[in-house]
C-alpha cells in the first residue's frame, strides 16, 4: 500500500532498527516500546489484519511461518534480556497492515528507547 509505513519499512524507504529478515517476514524494533527490546513482527507482503495472512502451507508467508517467526524472536528475547516472561500483543488498529507485538515484560532492566544497542543484543541472541 502506497501511504503504509510498514510497507515503506518492508521496501528500506524508512529506516528501522531490523532485528530478523526472510523471504516472508521482517521484525524490528517498535519506535515507541513498551519494554527494551519491543519488536513487530509483520509479514513483507501487505495484509490488513494478522487474520488475513493465508493458511495455506505453499505460501511463504503463511500464517503457520508467521508465528514460528514470533517465536524465535520470543525466544532471543529470553536470551538477550534474561527473562522468561514475553508478552505478545495482536490488535492491529494502531498501523493498517498486519504486525504482531512481542516484547519483554516490563520487569526487564534497561534502556528501552537505546534501540541501537537493544537490536544489537537480539541480533547476537538470534545468530
């Protein structure tokens, strides 16, 4: 969509701090986060809503993939910010494409808005 910003995120014509990339999906950290290490997780292709994103296993961004990608980056967080505890959020009405909140719970010790240095540790948890 022309006036999307997740879609101007997914084509590099915005800059964002990108913690994990594929064929089907991108997640990097969200600009206003509710704990360190606040990650969207949204599919390349435009969707609406999470709802929309197709079942069917022969596309590479189905819906099945696009929680697996929730997942891992539920698991670097653990890692990265010593926590178990990771929230994930599926609303939808703050940006008209679909994404999925995942992110640390509030208990985590550091500096939330240091998303250079915060990508950096999901990054390492990732690899």
């Amino acid at each position: 969509m022309e006036n999307c910003i997740f879609c101007k995120i997914v084509a590099k014509e915005i800059p964002a701090h990108v913690v994990y990339e594929d064929d089907g999906f991108i997640a990097f950290l969200d600009i206003h986060p509710q704990s360190p290490g606040h990650v969207q997780v949204i599919p390349k292709k435009h969707y609406r809503w999470v709802w929309d994103v197709p079942s069917d296993t022969s596309e590479p961004d189905n819906i099945g993939t696009y929680f697996a990608v929730a997942q891992k980056i539920a698991h670097a967080q653990r890692m990265a910010f010593g926590t178990e505890w990771i929230l994930s959020k599926t609303v939808g009405d703050e940006v008209p494409h679909a994404h999925l909140w995942v992110f640390p719970s509030n208990e985590v010790q550091g500096n939330k808005h240091d998303l250079a240095n915060n990508a950096e540790k999901l990054r390492a948890a990732l690899a």
